[in-house]
C-alpha cells in the first residue's frame, strides 16, 4: 500500500509539471511572459527537465526575468543530466563560453554532452561539433565531415555550404569541385548567401 501510494504521489507530481509547463508554454505564446517563467519555475523546481530547459531560457534571454547566464547555465545543467538532448547542446555551449573550472576540463564535458545531443538527432549540436573538429586545437576533418554531413541532411543551409567547402579543398574527404558544386547549389537554393556568393565566385 506504502508502495501504491508513493506511485500516485509521483504521478501526481509530474502531471501538476506536466500542467504548469504546457501552461507556461501557452503563456509565454500570449505574451506573459513573466506569467510563463513562474510556471515554468514551478515545474523546474519539482524536477521536470522540459520545464528546467525552459527556465533556462527564459534566463538566457532575459524572458519574464532578468538574464543572468549563470542561473541559465545551472538550469541547462540541471534538465542535461535528465538526457534532455537540446540541453545538452545549451549547456555544452554554456560551459565553453561562460563556464568555471579549467579549460580542459570545460571542453572535455562539453564535447562529451555535444555527442550525446548530436547522437539524439539535435541538427544545432551536429552544426556545432563539425565546425568545431574542423578548426579546433587539433582538427579531426574526417570526424567534422561526419557532423557537417548529419547537419546538412537534416535541413541546415550552413553545414551544407561547409560539407561543399570540404569537397572544394579536399578536408576529410578526397578534392571533388563537382560535388563542392553540388552542395553549394543545394545550400544556395536554401538561401545561404556564402553558397551563392561562392557560385558567383
């Protein structure tokens, strides 16, 4: 019965988060925005990790409070280590950016939670994580590629412009302008305009 009873009591609590967040979201969508962040509070303090997300946009960008990137950081954080993957990335970003602590320590948690973002589908992360091996301390073109190929076809305009650089000079990948051409079109077509200045070129 003890066993039942804390069962419902846990049902109970994510549903009242549940409720507040989509409340929240709704809110924030009318314009109240500081109607929108208490809400989301509310959820984020009883442990969902969308709403703890949410919180820490609102702090980001200064939506229904006053930013304060370091309070964005803990709620990332918070909502990352439940696996929410668009956390992930924002707390990775976080942490290379703003974050405490050393340098190597930063960048290695922070490429740590890319990968797992990256490997949940987040196209941001996949965009991010091929820049990054590609101009990095110490490039990895091939890894790069992989990320800028994953980024492109899920729809991002930039990463295909990138993956027709690397074709055009031959990083991480063998030299073919026929297929630089290829995805310079595509991304062109997308409306980048560095893929349309480089068609011109």
């Amino acid at each position: 019965l003890e066993e039942a009873a804390f069962q419902l009591q846990q049902i109970f609590r994510i549903d009242i988060s549940i409720a507040l967040n989509i409340l929240g979201i709704e809110s924030m969508r009318a314009g109240h925005c500081r109607v929108a962040f208490t809400c989301f509070k509310l959820a984020a303090d009883r442990g969902y990790s969308k709403a703890q997300f949410n919180v820490g946009l609102c702090y980001e960008h200064g939506r229904g409070t006053k930013k304060d990137l370091e309070k964005a950081g803990f709620y990332y954080c918070q909502a990352a280590s439940s696996h929410h993957p668009m956390a992930q990335y924002r707390y990775a970003r976080h942490l290379l950016q703003h974050g405490p602590g050393s340098f190597w320590d930063r960048h290695h948690k922070a490429v740590a939670l890319l990968e797992q973002a990256a490997g949940a589908g987040i196209t941001e992360a996949q965009a991010y994580l091929g820049v990054f091996y590609m101009r990095g301390l110490q490039p990895q073109e091939k890894r790069g590629l992989k990320y800028l190929l994953q980024a492109a076809n899920s729809g991002d305009a930039q990463s295909r412009y990138h993956v027709g650089v690397c074709y055009e000079q031959g990083l991480g990948v063998q030299r073919d302008v026929a297929e630089a051409l290829r995805h310079y079109r595509q991304s062109a077509a997308a409306g980048n305009g560095q893929a349309q200045h480089r068609l011109q070129a």
